[in-house]
C-alpha cells in the first residue's frame, strides 16, 4: 500500500479547514505544503498555529514543503548579495517547516530566473552548504527537484555529487522527467538511494505536465517497482491540477490510489 499525500493548492476556491476535513475524509492521511500567502500562509506564525489545528483536528501531517520559485529564493545567482538573501529566505521557510513538522523541504534551483548577474552551478554548490548544515541540525531533508532544462540537470548532478549527507538528496518528479531530453526513469535509478520526496503526475510527453496519473505516458508500472525495488517507504505526492470541483478531485484521486496500490501489490 502506497501512503499518499494531498498537495493544498489542489483547490484554493474553500478555506484550509474545509479542504482538510475533505481530504481526510476521503482517507488520506499527508499534505504537501506549497506558497500561496493568501490561502495558506506558513511563513507567518499566526498561519502555522492554523495550518496546524487544522491539520491536527484532521489527524493529518504536513510530509513536504515547497519553496517558492522566484528571485528572493534564488540560491543559483552568481550575486553573492542576492544569493545570500536567498539563503537566509530559504533557511525560514525550513524554519517553518521544522515547526510544522514537515519531514522533508523541496528545493527548485533553476537557471531560468529573470537575473542580471548571471546563475551558475558553482553559485548552488556555496548556497547549498550553509542550507544543508541547517537542515542537518533541524532534523529535517532537504532535497533538490529535476527539471527539465539540461544546465538544472547538471547542476542537480553536481550538488548530489558533492554533497552526500544524509538529510540531502533528490525530489523526483514523474512528470519532468519525461519531458526532459534523456533517457526516462535513469534518474530515478541512478539516485535510487537519494530519493527524499517523490512527485506523481503524468504528462503527454510533449508540454503538458500536473495531469492525473494513468492519464498520460508514464510507465506507472516502471515507476513503482523501481521504487519498491530502491526501498522508498515514504509517502508519494500526487503533484497534479484538477480542473473539476473538490470532490470529483478527490474521488477521481482515490481512483488513482486504488490503481497504485494495485501495481504495488503485483
């Protein structure tokens, strides 16, 4: 059985507390916490004390949070003013995390943000140091998402390679990886035991990405076993968009689920 978990952008149209009751009401027991200050505000203490009422009257947990993306985070830029600024924003948002009991924070370094000084990977490796040490003394991951781009990619490789503790690793996304120009599922092998979160979402193969899984061109069956086969026993993000209402949100995921757990069993 595969322990998902609910991200809370996946309707920002009802307040936290009833979307929450919705997702534990349909058995889920995992959120995924992702920025949006006015729907759920975790960088403020007043909105971590809600989203944890909430989740606690629920008995739900927070498994990962996304850092936003954009150029207060961007610990790619060759600007050591800028990248510190980045450091410092991303160290709260961990501190947030630790306080909401997130078990691992998902990081998007990218070369793809509007910046006057340039990005490169030697610029992520100084960034990642000082954000790896903090997260060693939290207690809690931090993990590095795939993208598409190939200067993301090699960049990705680079801070695997360079840093090898425990509480680093990989957020691999399904979906992202398939829309990349390499060979699908290699990563996912290759850092097997790396992997810190996992994202679920099909994609067509060609643009459009966050689809439901079994909707698009993933080999679910490929996916799974290579995780089971690399022994990740934490629980799964369905990273997807539904353009319906809640409910049939939630009805169509836990049809996805049943299809999951399934293939697990096999």
């Amino acid at each position: 059985m595969m322990d998902l978990a609910i991200p809370v952008n996946i309707d920002e149209t009802i307040p936290l507390a009833d979307l929450f009751t919705k997702i534990a009401d349909c058995g889920f027991q995992y959120l995924a916490l992702t920025d949006n200050p006015q729907h759920c505000d975790y960088q403020q203490h007043t909105g971590r004390l809600q989203l944890i009422a909430y989740a606690q009257k629920q008995k739900l947990a927070f498994d990962t949070l996304h850092v936003p993306v954009g150029k207060d985070f961007d610990i790619t830029s060759k600007h050591a003013d800028t990248r510190m600024g980045a450091v410092c924003n991303v160290a709260n948002t961990m501190h947030a995390a630790r306080v909401l009991g997130v078990r691992t924070v998902v990081l998007t370094a990218t070369h793809a943000l509007p910046s006057p000084q340039g990005s490169d990977t030697t610029s992520l490796i100084h960034a990642l140091e000082g954000l790896i040490e903090t997260a060693e003394n939290m207690g809690i991951n931090l993990a590095l998402r795939n993208l598409i781009d190939h200067r993301s990619l090699e960049s990705l490789a680079a801070a695997l390679e360079e840093y090898d503790s425990p509480r680093f690793g990989l957020c691999y996304d399904t979906a992202l990886d398939l829309l990349a120009d390499h060979e699908p599922y290699a990563m996912l092998e290759e850092y097997s035991d790396r992997l810190k979160a996992v994202l679920f979402a099909d994609t067509d193969g060609k643009v459009m990405r966050n689809l439901a899984p079994f909707t698009g061109t993933v080999d679910w069956q490929q996916v799974c076993a290579m995780l089971t086969v690399g022994g990740y026993r934490n629980p799964v993000t369905l990273n997807v968009r539904m353009p319906s209402l809640i409910d049939d949100s939630l009805r169509t995921l836990l049809e996805v689920k049943d299809r999951l757990d399934q293939i697990s069993l096999v």
